[in-house]
C-alpha cells in the first residue's frame, strides 16, 4: 500500500518533470552546447595565438578547434539584415568550428531588447553597440569587455584601422567597441528637384540662410515642401557646436549650451512650418520609416541625417540623391566624423576570444565590405576603404567621398555624453521638440523647460 | 500514526499531480510580482544590483512626473472609451448572429478571427497601413468628397486609432454574450410578445436584465485587458507620439524599464496600475448588487 503510493507520488513528480523540461525543450539545447563551449573557450588554447595577426583565414592551426557557437545581435533595415546574414555564411565557411546564431531587429527595440537580455544574464557574445549615450550606459554598468587584451595579442588587428576613430570606443582607457564604420551628419539633396525650381545646388560655404532660400524657391516654383523638419536629437548638437558650444555641459550635469541657441534653433523652423515651406509635425509622423522619407517621394529636396542612411535612402527613392555638408556658418566646427556603431563583446561571454575574431573578420577582410559595400558607413581600415572604393556604385561613390569632404571640415567627437542621456534624448525628441513644432509651446519655454528637466534628470541619474 | 502518515502522503500526491500549476504560479507570478514589489523600493538599472532607497520612486511619481499623470490620464480615457464600445458592438454583433440559423458556425468564426490575431503585432502594422496619410481610409474618405486626415500624425484623432482597433477585436466577447442569450429561454419572449411587447421592451425588460451577469464578467475582464493595452500602442506609434497622445500607462512603464534603464520606477509604476486596477475591479463588484440581476434570487 505504502509503496504504491511512493509510486504514484514519482509518476506525478516525472509527468511534472517533464512537462516543465519539454516546455523548455527549445531551450535546454543550447543550454547544453554552451556549457560544453565554455570549457573550450575559458582556455584560450584552440589555436587563438597561430591565428594571429590575420584571423580572418579562421581556422588554421595546430589543433581541431572544438565547436564554438556565437549568439550576434545587430540593428538595422533589410538591407543590413540580408548582408549580415551573407557574411556571417561566409565566416562560418571559413570557420567550419563556429556556429553564428544571428538576431537582428530594427532600430526601434533594439535597446529594449539588449537591456532584457542583459538582464536575463543573456548578453549576447558579440552585439552592435552606439556611440553615445548607450556606450556610456553600458559601459557605466559594466556590462562590456575590454578588448585591449585582443588587440595586444594580435588576434583584433588595428594596424591599419583609423586611429582617430578607434578612440571613440574608449572609455575610461578601456576599448569597448570597435567601430565597423565611419559616420557623418549630411545634407543629402535632389539636384533635379532644385535645379527644376531654378535654385542654386548647395555646396561647402553654404548657410542656414542659404538652406532657406533654397528651401523657400523649391516650394514656391514646384509646389512642394522646401524641406522636411530636422531632428532635434541630431541637428542641434551640430548647431551647437557651430556656436562653440557643446550639448552636454563638461561636468555632466546639464545643457551645454545657452538658450538662445536653442530658440534660434526652433525659430527657423517654427517660421519655415508656419509659411509651409516645412510640413507641420503630423505630415513629417506618416514620413517616420527611412524607406519612406519627403525626399523618397519627390516631396522634398532635402533630407539630413546620418551619411550611412543615404544608401539606403536611396535605393529607396532609386533616383540620383547628392550629399552635402550641413549650413554653416562654421560648418568646420559643427561637423565631426562619428563612428557609425561599433561591435562590442559582452564581459561575461564565454566565448569572448572568438567574439573578437569575428569582429576583426568584420573590419579586416576586404570580402566582409564587398558585401555591405558601406552600408554600416564607411571603413575604417584604410586599405579596404581605399580597395572598395573602386567596386562601388555611384551612390555610394558620393558617400565615401561625402566622409572625405566630411573628414577634411570637421572638429573632433564630443564625448562627454553623461549616464541619463537616452532619458535626455528622448525628452528633446518625442516631447519638447514637438510641442515646439505643434506649436504648442514657444522655443523660448521649451528652453527653460529642457534645461531643467534634464538637469532634473542627470541629478537623478548619477 | 499510520492513517496520519497516508494521510500526509495523500496530500502530497495530489501536491505532486498539481505540481506544474504550482510551479508556473509561483516561479512565473507570486515571486516575480513579489519582487517587482521589492525591487520598487530600490535604484535598480538591470545592469546592476539594486539598491534601496525607499519610498523615492513613489514620492517621484505622485509630486513631479508630469509623464506619470499624463499617461494616467490617456489610459483612463483609452480604457473608458474602449470598453463600452467594444462591448456595444459584441452584444449588437452577438445577437445578430444569435438570430442567423444557416451557417452560424461560419460568421461566428469569421467575427472571432480579429481577436484571435487580436493583440499581435502584424494586425498592429496593417492599422498602421489602414490610417496612413495615403491608406485605405483617407483613399475612401477622398471617394466620399471629403478631405483626408492625419490619423496617425494628429494628436486629435491618433487616440481613436486604438479605441478602434480595440472595438473591432470583439470578438471573445460576443462569444461570450452569445452564449449567454442562447441561455435565456425562448418563453419569455414568446410570453412577451403575447402581452404585446415589441422588440425594444423585449430588450430592455428581458434580453438586457438577464445578460447582466454575462455582461458584469465582460466588463471586468475587458477592464482589465484595457488598462494593460500595449502592443498596439507601441507598434503603431512606438513612442507615444504625437505629443504624448498615445503615451499609455503601460507604455510609459515600459519606456521607464527599457529605455531610461530605471526598472525601480517602473516596478513602482505597476504596483500603481495594480492597485489602481484592483480598486476598480473591487468597485465594479461591489456595485454589481444594485445591477446585476441573478434569476435564482428572484427580481429586485
């Protein structure tokens, strides 16, 4: 009697057993490879140091390197995710030992996504990281691993990689990232747009009042916008810095800039929306997706944003689209290169020495470019830059010569971006910056009230 | 000694025979909610352990962020606005196809597939298609001879997007309320009509009075499922845009959690909804003694 009962008490404890197992199913699979992995990897000996110098051969080396799989997360449009996905095929050809599980998502998501794995003590080995207030972020918390012990040991090759742009990924002398790429804020422009409305094309020397002449001819003789409204979160630092000043003040602890900048700033737009050269706010919300811009439509001859978009701006509106420098005056001091996003390891990989092989594959094969062709901006390994360049197409002919002109007018990254930032950028971008441009609010309380509460929120923050 | 000890291992059998349940509810619900509790009181980024600070996040919450109360507000009014809609439309819905004798099986599937793809981004994405500038209903609006409107863009009109997307998943309600119409019985009506009452009496004095349990459990549950709205918010306009318009509760927790890396304050923040949904719900009981109409106690 007793020991029926023992029994049926098992038979309830299996069926409970393995209802949870198999819920997990999918999981504990992989959970059994890691563990096998990390034996492997801990003991940095499978032929990492024979590999030296240029691992972008992979595998070579003594010893049969044992099975490594690597979990990469990247942000991007399908472009992106299609030539990721290309060169990661290729890197597991050349590495028949490593196993890539890609996630990718679009921009949008992206941080919530990485900061819940993070927290579910699942960072990703090799994931795409951002300059700013997201380096700082993670970096204040610990979260990636210093690479300088690769690059000592030769498995990340920085011989031939940008100097200038590799200090972007340094935080407090540690090297958190590796830029895949170089950046530039850039004014892309229609030239049979402006030359149809009779207007003179923009050209490096050019001023805010010469973008609203232009602006202003386009929509008066064509009937269309002049230009699309400009993104706070990326136009005024620029406009900043053109006036000597910074977004973030050098202690961190607030604006970096006075206020009539920002209600300058405002102005112009506030002034070119209510003459309808500028869409009003709702119009530019149904614009949001990148494939779906004013210009794309041939409803605008402008567009600003960052210089790797315009590839794909591009092969969305599939007409010949021309980059220049923003206004100035000054546009040598608003200006900086920018690395365009880097590839970090996470602290607590298991794997983090072929992480780093992975992401010296990245920025040292000439075939990982002939796919992306730039479209994570433009290389920082010069001998690749400089052997890609003949491979292009003209679109993206005109953004690496864009990054030269860009290079040649610009003043050094401001990397003071304090802990709180993203809560800062997000208060400019989604809040006061529409209130603005609803009109709803005056520049002149939208400054007063963006530099208070983001002294509230960096007080909070740190 | 002996009876005890069966006794005792009668027990645990039926602990063990229930054991997946207990292990879902407490590994997935009292432990982690108990800890959203905990975590509330504290500094906690994800990236690092939490720290105590006690009761800062409420004080925060309650005196200075004005985003709290805003998003407070557009919930209420999304969820007030919401809940009766789609439940007039799920009775109205209901009792047409209560009426339908042929191929009732067919239109009550195909009146319930909006609610089975119902919370999921795909459906999320073709509104977004449906309300664009240049989507099928401006396209309509124009045929009609009138001017087309910025749905999305406009602060105005952007709420109602997500009223009605939740109207029209109305489904598992009419389900609900068919149901409970094919519960009353016939004689009623046919006892009315005898006395002569046309359909609208027969809908105040019979159909309405004897749903009303039916219609109590759908108003707490859809209750409930309105003050926890996100997907759809946060597909559509991702960000709360424009102006703050479809800044839901859940969405600005969200935001607090996974952007602003504060998952203190946003714990804090669902113990708020918590209480807040709580109290509603215990309201709506309570008042249920004065409306809602059981046929075993009789008529009030």
């Amino acid at each position: 009697m007793k020991r029926r009962r023992m029994f049926t008490v098992l038979l309830a404890l299996m069926l409970a057993l393995a209802a949870v197992l198999s819920a997990c199913g999918g999981k504990s699979d992989n959970g059994g490879t890691n563990a096998a992995n990390s034996n492997t990897a801990g003991r940095s000996e499978n032929g990492g140091g024979s590999n030296a110098g240029s691992g972008s051969e992979g595998s070579g080396g003594g010893d049969a390197p044992k099975p490594v799989t690597l979990k990469v997360l990247w942000w991007g449009g399908q472009t992106r995710h299609d030539n990721t996905l290309k060169i990661i095929e290729l890197y597991q050809q050349q590495n028949p030992h490593v196993t890539i599980e890609p996630e990718f998502t679009g921009f949008d998501g992206y941080w919530e996504k990485l900061s819940a794995m993070v927290a579910g003590n699942n960072t990703p080995d090799v994931l795409q990281m951002n300059f700013g207030e997201y380096l700082t972020q993670y970096a204040k918390n610990d979260v990636l691993a210093d690479l300088n012990p690769f690059v000592e040991s030769g498995i990340i090759d920085t011989s031939k990689l940008d100097a200038g742009i590799m200090e972007s990924g340094v935080v407090d002398g540690k090297l958190l990232g590796i830029p895949l790429g170089m950046n530039a804020l850039t004014v892309i422009y229609d030239p049979e747009l402006i030359k149809q409305a009779g207007a003179q094309e923009p050209a490096l020397g050019w001023t805010w009042d010469d973008f609203k002449a232009i602006a202003r001819t386009v929509h008066q003789n064509l009937g269309i916008y002049g230009s699309p409204t400009l993104e706070a979160n990326n136009i005024l630092e620029y406009y900043a810095r053109q006036n000597d000043q910074k977004f973030f003040s050098d202690d961190g602890t607030g604006v970096g800039f006075d206020d009539q900048i920002f209600i300058d700033y405002f102005n112009m737009q506030v002034e070119l929306i209510k003459e309808g050269v500028m869409p009003s706010l709702d119009v530019m919300q149904q614009h949001s997706a990148l494939e779906d811009q004013l210009i794309v439509h041939g409803k605008a001859p402008f567009d600003v944003r960052w210089s790797n978009q315009v590839v794909a701006l591009a092969k969305a509106a599939n007409r010949p689209l021309k980059l220049t420098v923003l206004p100035g005056p000054n546009t040598e001091k608003g200006l900086f290169l920018k690395p365009a996003m880097f590839f970090s390891v996470a602290k607590d990989s298991k794997n983090a020495e072929e992480a780093a092989k992975f992401i010296n594959f990245f920025v040292n094969s000439l075939e990982v470019e002939e796919i992306q062709k730039g479209e994570r901006g433009v290389p920082i390994n010069a001998e690749i830059r400089e052997a890609i360049s003949k491979q292009l197409d003209e679109v993206q002919k005109n953004m690496f010569d864009y990054i030269d002109l860009a290079a040649a007018n610009s003043s050094p990254i401001d990397t003071n971006y304090p802990v709180g930032s993203a809560e800062v950028l997000n208060l400019l971008g989604t809040d006061i910056e529409d209130r603005i441009l609803f009109a709803e609010m005056s520049p002149e309380d939208g400054a007063a009230k963006f530099r208070e509460q983001t002294a509230d929120i960096l007080a909070r923050k740190r | 000694m002996a009876t005890r000890k069966a006794g005792g291992y009668r027990n645990l059998t039926g602990y063990a025979f229930i054991s997946p349940f207990l292990i879902g509810f407490f590994g997935l619900t009292v432990i982690p909610v108990a800890m959203t509790l905990y975590l509330s009181f504290t500094d906690y980024n994800m990236l690092r352990p939490p720290e105590w600070i006690g009761l800062e996040h409420y004080e925060r919450m309650f005196t200075k962020d004005e985003k709290f109360w805003h998003s407070l507000r557009v919930t209420f009014f999304y969820t007030f606005t919401a809940v009766p809609l789609r439940l007039i439309v799920a009775l109205a819905i209901a009792m047409l196809v209560a009426k339908i004798v042929r191929g009732a099986g067919f239109y009550r599937t195909v009146l319930y597939l909006p609610s089975i793809i119902g919370g999921s981004v795909a459906v999320a994405v073709m509104w977004r298609q449906l309300f664009g500038l240049e989507g099928a209903i401006n396209t309509i609006l124009k045929w009609l001879g009138l001017s087309g409107v910025s749905w999305l863009g406009d602060p105005k009109y952007a709420i109602w997007t997500l009223i009605l997307l939740y109207g029209w998943q109305f489904g598992s309600s009419m389900l609900i309320f068919l149901a409970g119409l094919k519960n009353i019985p016939n004689d009623y009506y046919e006892a009315a009509s005898v006395d002569g009452a046309g359909s609208v009496t027969m809908f105040f004095r019979i159909t309405l009075p004897l749903l009303t349990p039916v219609i109590l459990f759908n108003v707490v549950i859809q209750l409930i499922n309105g003050f926890l709205a996100f997907t759809p918010a946060y597909v559509i306009f991702g960000d709360g845009r424009p102006l703050g318009a479809t800044l839901m509760y859940v969405l600005y927790l969200f935001q607090n959690a996974f952007t602003f890396f504060d998952m203190g304050y946003a714990s804090g923040m669902a113990w708020v909804l918590l209480v807040i949904v709580g109290l509603l719900t215990a309201l709506i009981f309570k008042s249920s003694e004065y409306w809602v109409h059981y046929e075993s106690k009789g008529d009030r």
